[in-house]
C-alpha cells in the first residue's frame, strides 16, 4: 500500500497517478465529470479518502459562471441550447444519474444493455449513437476530440466551424444530431419505438438544413427604422386623439381623448370611468366621447387619431361582423357624419401618448374618487 499526493490509499500495482494527469485535474477543470471517474478507476469513496475523490472528480470547485456561456451562442434552437447545457452540466436524466439520485435502481442502457447508461454512453458510445455519428461524415479535424472529457468534447464540436459535405457548418450537424437522439431513446423507453439509425440521420439533417436556411435568412433580412411621433394637423384642422385603457388586475376601464390645433395647443381633453368592459370597448367609448366634445365645441374640420386597428376598421365600415360593438360603431358613424371635414387614421401607441395617460387616469380607479365613476372629467 502506497499513500500519494492526495492522501489516499492506492494499489502501487495498479494505479500509477501520472504527473500530468493530477495536475490537469488539480488546476483548470473542476467540474463533476463521469468519465473522469471512469479514466480514474483506482479512486473511489469506498476504496479512499472522500476529500480525495472530490478533489479528482472537480466536486469540490465549480466552474465560473464565465466558462459556461458559450452553451447560449450556440448555434442552435433554444429547446436544443438547454439540451447543451443538461449535457455540460451533467444533469441529463440518464439511468446513472437517476440511479445517482435514488429514482431508478438499474445503470442498464435500454438500448444496448450496457451496464451503465451516463451520458457518454448515451451521446457517443451506445451502438445507436456511434452509428449516427459515424453516418454524419465527422470532419477529420474533430475525430479526435471523440476521446477527450464529454464537455470539452462538447465545446470543441459545438464551435467547429469545418463544413459539413452539406456546406453545413459541422457545430450546427453536430448539436442538430445529439437532440434528436435523446429524444429517440426517450421514444424508444417510455414508447416502445426501436432505434432507427436512419430516420435520425434523416432528422438531423433536416434540422441542420431547416436551422441553417434560417441563419441566411435572418442575415439577409433587412429592417428599416421609422421615427414614431406625435405630428400637429395641417391649418384650420383639429387633431383628436383618443384611447381606451383596461386594468384587468383592477377590474376597471377608462377612455380619454385629447383635441390639439395645428400650432400643438391643446383645446380640451376628457377622462371617462367606464367600469368594467374590454380594450375594444373602451377604444368605441372614447372615439364617441371625443367625437361629441368636439361636435359640441363646434369644430368642423376633424383629424381622429387611435391605436386600435379593428375600431379604426369598424367605423371606417370595413368590417362589420363584431355584433357587440356594432350598437356603439353606429352611433359613432352617425356623430362622424356630422362632421364638415372628416378624417381617421390609424397611428401607433408610441404616437398616441397623452390620449392614453388620460385613460389610465380613468382606468386606475385608485387615482379617481369611486363617485366620479360614469362621469366624464373635462380638462
Ligand atoms: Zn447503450
């Protein structure tokens, strides 16, 4: 019996801790990692120190928060960047890990009848999984990486920019391989699917072509930016600008409006506490209010400016199938009729500020006395 550097017991005959291997170990990578304990057999909690075991294994130190973000540039769908980051954490639900944590009593792989199915074993040294890999034409450059630890395995694979003979980049084959093969073993287990070598080739090229195809897409897509404002009318035209506003949380609904001239002066605007009602609603409701002040104050020439699309078509008699807004939609057609000059437009929230806060002042019954409730506050 020998004790080494660590402390604990080992066989002389049977393991030799080589220099290199300990302080590899011992000063950059620390994280849990099944295969190491299997490259390190001689160490275990029954056999020596536990202090020891955690210090070989990594359970003693984690890795910085720094080291793992490269699992979220991925290229990859997110369903399949979690994937990635179960793998590198070593928390993929395999038969070992549920065994680990007292959920299973039996290591057996399912699919080959291994005796321990970790996640090695189910990525890249069960029969289904090397015969999958093997089919997808590893680049030349990346075969050797299929005998390092599972996450620098892992890292290595998932940057690797050599093209696939799809012109695909490999990272994208790659991780597209590995999702759709625990999802094939989960089938096989809770299903009773059998391993198809070739359906999952099939699947994993198609969601590399689909996710690359995608990548060229965005890329080319091209977006333009547009200033969203609030504008003045033209001479002798009035602006209004009306908005209806819910607060589900308060079970309260309010509209507001606002009218401006063609210098940005405000003439007049109104708050209105509707009770309980939709968006929709709330919307008619104060394009109704806005249009009889305005009528009322004797102005001719109108601009109506709102938010919401649909009312915008309703009253423009676009549409005319929402029967519980059509009562309302009439009776702003026949108020809009009276108008000399009548125009409406569609405008988007960012440029219909004012008239909104003046509905949330309606909305948000604890800024408004109860009693007022009905009533239209004129400012
Ligand atoms: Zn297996």
């Amino acid at each position: 019996m020998n004790h080494d550097i660590f402390g604990f017991i080992s066989n002389t005959n049977s393991l030799m801790l080589k220099h290199a291997y300990i302080s590899r170990y011992d000063s950059t990578d620390h994280s849990y990692n099944p295969r190491r304990a299997q490259l390190l057999p001689f160490v275990s909690e029954k056999s020596g120190d536990k202090y020891a075991y955690s210090i070989i294994c990594g359970l003693n130190k984690t890795r910085t928060s720094k080291d793992r973000l490269w699992i979220w540039k991925v290229l990859a769908q997110p369903r399949i960047q979690t994937f990635l980051w179960l793998v590198y954490h070593h928390k993929l639900p395999t038969t070992e890990h549920l065994c680990s944590r007292g959920i299973l009593i039996s290591f057996e792989c399912s699919w080959c009848g291994a005796l321990e199915e970790s996640i090695l074993h189910v990525l890249w040294e069960c029969t289904t999984a090397k015969n999958l890999l093997s089919s997808l034409e590893i680049p030349p450059s990346k075969k050797g990486t299929f005998v390092l630890l599972i996450d620098e395995w892992l890292e290595l694979n998932c940057e690797a920019y050599e093209l696939h003979s799809l012109s695909i980049p490999w990272k994208i084959v790659f991780s597209c391989a590995l999702w759709p093969l625990w999802k094939r073993r989960n089938k096989c287990i809770f299903e009773g699917y059998q391993p198809n070598t070739t359906l999952l080739h099939r699947k994993c090229l198609e969601l590399s072509t689909e996710y690359f195809a995608s990548m060229k897409h965005a890329a080319t897509a091209s977006t333009t930016t547009i200033q969203v404002r609030w504008s003045p009318p033209t001479k002798h035209w009035i602006k209004l600008n009306i908005d209806g506003s819910v607060r589900h949380c308060l079970g309260s609904a309010g509209a507001g409006g606002v009218l401006r001239n063609h210098l940005r002066g405000w003439i007049k605007g109104f708050s209105r506490i509707l009770g309980y009602c939709n968006n929709h609603h709330a919307e008619c409701w104060a394009l109704r209010d806005g249009l009889i002040m305005a009528l009322n104050m004797g102005i001719q020439f109108l601009l109506v400016e709102l938010d919401v699309k649909i009312v915008c078509d309703l009253v423009s008699e676009m549409i005319n199938d929402n029967l519980s807004l059509m009562p309302i939609i009439f009776d702003c057609r026949m108020l809009l009729g009276r108008f000399e000059g009548l125009r409406m437009q569609h405008i988007y929230q960012e440029a219909n500020m004012v008239a909104d806060q003046l509905a949330r002042l309606a909305s948000d019954s604890t800024r408004i006395p109860i009693s007022l409730a009905g009533n239209i506050l004129y400012f």
